[in-house]
C-alpha cells in the first residue's frame, strides 16, 4: 500500500495542472490497490470484509496524497522537470518545499530515445513526508513543448 501511495505521488509530481483531478486520480488508484491488498487476506465473508475495508482506506489515503498533490507548488513541478532535463543519469536532485513539508530526492536512472523520437528517462523518486520516506520508480518523456510527462 505504501509503495502505491509513493508511486501515485511520483505520477503526479510532473502534472501541469492543479485542478481537482489527483484527488480524483489518487482514490481511484488507492481503492483498487487496497481492493487487491484485501482480497488477500482471510476467507468467505472475512475476505470480503478485507476487500471493502481494503477500498476504503486505500480510496481515503489515495485521496489525501491526490489532494496533497492538488495543492503542489509550481516550485516542485519546475524541480522535477529541470532534474530530469539536465541532471546526468545516477545523479541525485534533492529539494524541499517548506510550505507542503515534503522532500524530494529525483534520481534519473536510464536515457534512452524511443522509436518515435521522443526522448524518456526512467527515474527514481524519494518523498518523506511527515518522517516517512517512501521510493517510487517511474518513466517520464518529454513533450515537444519540452515539459516532462509521466508514462508510467
């Protein structure tokens, strides 16, 4: 569950808008993984318990990382772009919003350009929120406008 959260955070970091949508986004992917967790656990009825129970805090802590990210300085966005456009592969970004709270360590791990001409960059993200420090791993290209979007 952690490491979906972190992922989902990862995913939004790069998102150019701040309307509503990580709210939205981050629920969704926090009730399906806490869907999943819970079907793993017990039987008949106390696996369905699991599931439902699973949904829930999975849809409410997606919800409050989306939410989070809804209200992320644009001084994050312009970190994350500028690490993965200049930073060479294996060297680490580190920076810290004083108004969320949060740190980030953004390691680019691999460059490559795909088949369309795109260039990509797979990347390594750190968030610490509230002492806690979670690692995601992602895959961001960049777009003609030269803004980085995450693909996975």
């Amino acid at each position: 569950m952690r490491y979906l959260v972190v992922l989902t955070l990862a995913a939004m970091l790069l998102a150019g808008c701040t309307t509503q949508k990580h709210t939205v986004g981050g629920a969704a992917l926090g009730g399906i993984g806490g869907g999943v967790i819970g079907s793993q656990i017990g039987k008949g009825t106390g696996q369905t318990a699991a599931i439902i129970g699973g949904t829930l805090l999975g849809a409410a802590l997606g919800g409050y990382v989306g939410s989070y990210m809804d209200r992320m300085d644009e001084m994050d966005r312009r970190n994350m772009n500028q690490t993965l456009e200049t930073k060479p592969t294996g060297t680490t970004s580190q920076w810290h919003n004083p108004d969320t709270q949060t740190a980030y360590a953004v390691t680019p791990t691999e460059t490559y350009q795909r088949d369309d001409g795109r260039y990509c960059r797979e990347y390594t993200t750190e968030v610490q929120i509230g002492g806690e420090t979670e690692k995601a791993y992602g895959t961001a290209c960049r777009r003609d406008d030269g803004a980085w979007e995450i693909i996975n």
